[in-house]
C-alpha cells in the first residue's frame, strides 16, 4: 500500500475510534507529512542479514511495507541535526510519537511485519518546569479586564469571564472556547443536570455514599483530550464573571450572527477561536503591566500551582486538570519545592551560608 494512502486509512481511524480533536488531527498529518517529504531523498539500504540494518527510504513511498526501523531512527537523527536548524527534544518527541503512533497502527493492520517504531527512542529532554505567576500578579491580570462601573462593554464583560473561567478551571485554551452554555450549572437541592455527577440521594448524600455535595455548587462540564469530559467547580468570581456576561453581553453578541450553543461569542456572534482568545490574554497582560510572559497555558500552570500551594491533594489536582496520570500532575509539586527551598533559604538563620 502507498505511504499516502496508509496515512490518510490511519487519519481517519484515530479520528473515529480515539476521538481526537481536529487540532491534534492536524498536527498528526503535519508531523507525517515531514515524514514522508523526508523520506523521498532517504537512502535505501538491503540487507542479506537479520534485516536490522535495512531501510526502505524513498521506495516507502510506494510500499509502506519497506518501512524499517532504519527510516524512523534515521528521520530522528534529521531532526536533531538538519542544516535548516535542529529541532529541539521537545518537538523531536512529539513528532517522533506521531510517527511511532502510525507504525503500530500499520503493524496491527498487517502492512508491516514488525512495528518498526518501537525500539526508537527519543532524545532526552531537559526537565521543564511550568511557569506560573503569583497570585498577586493573576489579581492584576483579572483585574485588567475588569468591568468599569455602571458601564455594560460587552467585550470587557467576556474578557472578564473568559479569563475568570480559565484561572477557576485550569481548563485548556481550547477546551473553554469549545464550552457550550448547557456546560455551565449549578448543583443544588439534589438536582444534577443532564450529563453531569449524578444527584445526590435524598438525605443529601452522594450515591457513593460520601459526604453531600455543597448547595448551590456552581460547575462547568469539560471536554478535554480524546472528548473525556470532567466536571470542574467554579468560584464564586468565575461565576459571577460568567453571569454577568450570559446576561448583559452575550445577547449583544449573540444578536450579530447565526445562532450558536457556543458559551464564548466573538465580535461576529460565531464561537470565539483560539487565536482571538490568546490576543484577549496577550491585552490583559499588557494592561496589567506585567513584566513574565502570559500564554493560555499560564492560566493552567497557575491553577495548578496555587492549589498545590493551598494544600490540595495532587491526585485532587489531577482529577481537575484532567491528566491521565498523575505523574503528568506531580511537575507542579516540584514547583512549589522549589519555592518552599528558596524562601527556607531566604528566611532561616542557619539555612545561609
């Protein structure tokens, strides 16, 4: 079968069967699209022995049979070495994964003998810690886009919320401009809402028999990677972010185009894109003057962060961030080390030297 045909087979598969977004979709076929452009000046190499030194190179194109594991570590090296600039070990390993990901798919559908993926491994890369900011300076940044006094501005109201949300969630970028109005409740008088935690029984206690849920607990239902959803609570200023826009700004936008379930509307009523979102948080962070660079991701880092902090448990925070592992979650512990070392050695007498 021809390399192009096997990708697009594969494509389709993940994006049934996994459930993957279009974003991670897109970046699968970019990552294996350099692949095969790789792959056309590759060498091919024979071999008359076990076949470990074998690879298919440019004849892969046309039978993603040759495909060996010559031509993965080999794509691997190129990466880390190419003339227009090495990639660093970061995206080397992401693009690496996607590559690996598609040769244990050719494997199980019989179009290689062996999955040549697997025993390539990628270049180590530094451990990076997550750049959170203080809470001082998220009070800044919120406050920044805070709504001025008897004036209803619709895009200062949206801004507001969308900001609240993202810090009261920990939620993904991409996973707060796919929320949908139905996605935000309030828990109470033992009543749960279609498609979230089931109610609770009538004296008040869960259905697991732990301990009742608070009145009134506002929530957002999630859809994170792979669509598995969780139910985040929302505080009290998200939720009075978000209620003050779905009643004085919404409509307003709502109004300028088709109708949408979408929570957050841009100037156009449509849902509002990722890149609109990230240009609301590059503004705040200007007006809020702050000096540390602020990405979506900042917002994440930060509810992590600050949890911690308070003393949450990490397979608490685990659970809200919607990691697969907690080991994924258990970065932001070293964060917080980290400061607890450094004011230690700040502030003990006997701690300098």
């Amino acid at each position: 079968m021809p390399l192009d045909r096997a990708t697009e087979t594969y494509l389709r598969h993940v994006a049934i069967e996994r459930g993957l977004s279009q974003h991670t979709l897109s970046a699968y076929r970019r990552d294996l699209a350099v692949f095969a452009s790789w792959l056309e000046s590759a060498p091919v190499v024979d071999s008359d022995s076990d076949g470990a030194d074998r690879a298919g190179g440019a004849l892969v194109l046309d039978d993603v049979g040759r495909l060996a594991r010559a031509d993965v570590s080999g794509f691997v090296t190129h990466l880390a070495t190419r003339p227009s600039g090495p990639l660093a070990p970061r995206s080397i390993a992401r693009m690496l994964s996607s590559v690996r990901s598609f040769t244990a798919f050719a494997a199980g559908e019989g179009w290689l003998p062996i999955d040549p993926g697997t025993a390539v491994r990628p270049p180590k890369a530094p451990t990076r810690l997550p750049k959170a900011i203080s809470i001082e300076d998220m009070e800044r940044l919120l406050g920044a886009v805070a709504a001025d006094d008897g004036v209803d501005d619709p895009v200062r109201l949206r801004d507001r919320a969308l900001l609240e949300l993202l810090y009261a969630t920990g939620a993904r970028i991409s996973e707060a401009v796919g929320l949908s109005v139905d996605d935000v409740a309030t828990l109470s008088d033992g009543f749960a809402p279609d498609g979230f935690a089931p109610a609770p029984a009538a004296d008040g206690s869960a259905p697991d028999g732990s301990a009742p849920a608070a009145d009134g607990l506002a929530v957002v239902k999630v859809t994170g990677k792979g669509n598995k959803q969780r139910v985040v609570p929302l505080g009290s200023f998200a939720r009075a972010a978000i209620d003050a826009y779905l009643v004085r700004a919404r409509p307003v936008f709502a109004a300028r185009g088709p109708s949408t379930p979408a929570l957050f509307l841009g100037a156009r009523g449509a849902r509002l894109s990722r890149q609109s979102a990230w240009l609301v948080i590059q503004a705040a962070a200007e007006a809020a003057g702050l000096e540390a660079h602020v990405s979506p991701h900042t917002f994440r880092h930060s509810f992590a962060t600050h949890l911690l902090e308070g003393g949450a448990d990490v397979r608490v925070v685990q659970e809200l961030l919607g990691h697969a592992s907690v080991a994924t979650t258990q970065i932001y512990t070293m964060v917080t080390a980290d400061m607890l070392r450094d004011v230690y050695q700040t502030a003990h007498p006997r701690a300098r030297r």
